[in-house]
C-alpha cells in the first residue's frame, strides 16, 4: 500500500515510523479508534513494510506494494503475517479428513472465503462471521504453535487481531500469556474500537497507537492527490456521506461505475426517508412507530448508525437552502428537490435541537445501548422538533 496511500493519521504514522527507525519498535500494539478509521490498513502497512523486499527499515515511503512479499500479503497467503477475526466454530474442528465431507465446515468456509474477498476489495472493512462467538480460543492456540516458529523470511512474524474486543474469555487469557512472555521474532497487532472491552491486563502489556476519524479535509486532499478522476459532484459526495468513516467512503469510490441508487449505504439513507415521511405525516404516524421497532430489531448497530447518520445529513442539508434556497454543497445532491420541499413544507423546525438529539442517539448505539430504547425515545422526540409552530 506505502505510507502515503493511508488517509489521514499522520500523527500515527510518525510514531511507527519512529520506532522502526530507531529500532524501537514494541513487541505488541493496540491499535483503538472508531471504526472506519483506518487502523487495520495501518498495521498491514507496517507488516508489509517489515517484510517488503524493496524498502529498507524506518523508508519514509513504506512498502513497495509490487514485490512477491507484498503481493502476498495483500492475499492474505504470506507465511509471517496472520491476519485472525472472529469466525464460526465449524471452521475450527478438528479432523482434516472429515472436514472434507463436512457440509457446516464447506459452508462456513464459503462465508469466510467470500468475507477476505469482500477485505481484499475494500482495505477498510472489518470481517466477521455472523454466527461466530467471537475470536475462539482455538485461533488463539493456533496463534500460539505458529508463534513458536522463526519467521521464513523478515524480520517478524505479524498477528494482526481483528475486533480484539471479541475475543472469547479464555481465548484472552491465552493471548495473555503470549504477551507475558512474547518471542522476539513476533510482532502483536491488536485493533479495537472499544478497547475497555479488552482485559486490562492486555491492555497494559500493549503500546497504544490511538487513531482519529478522519476529517473530511483529508479525506478530501487524499481524494485530490490520489484519484484526480473522482470530480464534483462525486467528490463532495463521497466526503460528505462518508462522514469520515473510509469503510463507507472505499465502498462509495468502487461504486461510481454503477448505479449509485442500489449502494446499500443509499438504500439505508432513503429507509431512512421514509422511515420520516411516517413520522411528518399525521396518519401514519403509527406506521412510523411500528417501523422503529422493526429497524432496532433487524438492523445491525453499524446500520442503525448508519440510517440516523443519514437523517443528520439531510437535516444539514435542509436548513442550509431553508437559510439559503441557492446553496450548493449538499450532503445529498442527488435528492435536492425532496430537501427543497421538505424547507419549503416544514419552515421552523429546531435543527440545532434536532442535531444535537440525533448525535446523542448515535452515540448511544454506539455505547451499546438498547436500539428499541434509543430509536423509540428519538422516534418520540424527533417529531415535536420537526413540526413546531413559528
């Protein structure tokens, strides 16, 4: 990938480089921000940097990205970097031969097949398994007969930790010991958003890199510099609906080719629309309730975000032309005449109001709130704002 293909996180990358440089590099990592941040592009950066065949240590550019190593590891078949995410048991059962007849480890193996395709197409999506319990502790003892081995070639054996914060109670307790007594020749990345999730004791054996979301500045420099292809209105799009989150923003920038309408961040947003077309209109207010509660039961945390992110934007971009009928910069330029209507139909809402209950309710599922709780206390409130008189 190279250093300058990372969005954002100078800071970060500063520190790594650092370290490399001076030779100082830590045994284990903890790499936390919020998700779409960029964290585990970073710590496959820094695998491939210790491994690249053309770049020498602390190189300010990074990794080649071309050479055997590289390629490799942009595979996910190099034998010095294991890259471990929560998966399902049937993966995990022992005896080679029956898993050949075995029709659970045949599908679970298609899933997690499909999921590193979907991660080698987008660098910022983070797999994991629907019916996993988590990071189990075979992987961690697996993790632990491959530490025991000098690395083939490089410097360092990597084990990069997906979702550290899932790993299963003993499967900490066996990482624990790793990072106890670690062998020299391994390297430990473990990523998080919710690092007060991990064991303290992993905590503190761990060097902490705190990563930032991404500012739409730099999301927008990066887009400039790296993919002058991408003009407006797609660049402004991609910076604004993205909010930060690179998961979103890679999936948007693969997606220009195609219909736009079918991306299911779009399809999110217009449910989303709907979702308050019911609470503005008198007599459906009561389908509006109904659709609460069937969003916070079926839709994952990640898209209930998502789907009140999508509100927020239109908000912004409804006082905007309520302020200023000619402004231009929407989050949603592909939908203006319905944010036209919607100032022209609801003239005195209370945006800052609303606002400011929308970003509390996103970080409530983001806390691991109750969904049914939050989108039916913001279901509730949401609609007295929106319809208040002069």
């Amino acid at each position: 990938m190279s250093w300058k293909n990372i969005i954002g996180q100078k800071q970060q990358i500063r520190v790594l480089q650092q370290a490399l440089a001076t030779g100082r590099l830590a045994h284990a990592y903890l790499f936390t921000g919020p998700d779409g941040s960029g964290k585990e592009s970073v710590a496959f950066e820094l695998a491939s940097l210790l491994n690249c065949q053309n770049s020498t240590t602390g190189n300010e550019e990074g990794s080649c990205g071309k050479c055997p190593d590289c390629v490799q590891i942009q595979a996910f078949m190099h034998p010095n970097v294991e890259y471990i995410f929560p998966v399902e048991s049937a993966l995990l059962d022992p005896g080679e031969s029956a898993k050949k007849e075995n029709k659970r480890f045949t599908d679970a193996k298609e899933r997690y097949d499909a999921l590193l395709e979907q991660k080698k197409q987008n660098p910022y999506f983070s797999p994991a398994m629907e019916r996993s319990m988590g990071i189990l502790t075979e992987q961690v003892v697996a993790l632990q007969h491959k530490a025991m081995f000098m690395p083939s070639e490089g410097s360092k054996k990597i084990f990069i930790i997906s979702q550290a914060e899932r790993l299963h109670p003993s499967a900490a307790n066996k990482l624990l010991k790793l990072l106890e007594e670690p062998p020299s020749h391994v390297l430990f990345i473990l990523v998080t958003s919710r690092p007060d999730a991990l064991l303290p004791t992993i905590r503190s054996r761990c060097q902490a890199v705190r990563f930032s979301r991404v500012t739409s500045q730099e999301l927008r420099l990066w887009l400039l510099e790296n993919r002058p292809e991408i003009q407006e209105p797609d660049l402004s799009f991609i910076v604004n609906f993205s909010r930060g989150n690179l998961r979103l923003a890679w999936e948007f920038i693969n997606n220009r080719d195609s219909n736009i309408a079918e991306t299911a961040t779009i399809v999110l947003r217009n449910q989303a629309l709907e979702y308050l077309r019911k609470v503005l209109t008198p007599s459906r207010f009561h389908e509006a309730i109904t659709s609460c509660e069937q969003n916070a039961k079926t839709l994952s945390r990640g898209d209930l975000v998502l789907f009140l992110a999508a509100l927020l934007l239109f908000f912004q971009d409804a006082n905007h032309r309520r302020i200023n009928p000619d402004f231009q910069e929407l989050n949603n330029p592909d939908i203006s005449d319905a944010i036209d209507r919607f100032a022209k139909n609801f003239p005195n809402p209370d945006f800052f109001q609303i606002s400011t209950i929308t970003e509390e309710a996103i970080r409530s599922i983001e806390r691991n709130a109750s969904p049914l709780l939050v989108m039916a206390s913001f279901t509730a409130e949401i609609k007295g704002l929106l319809l208040r008189k002069a």
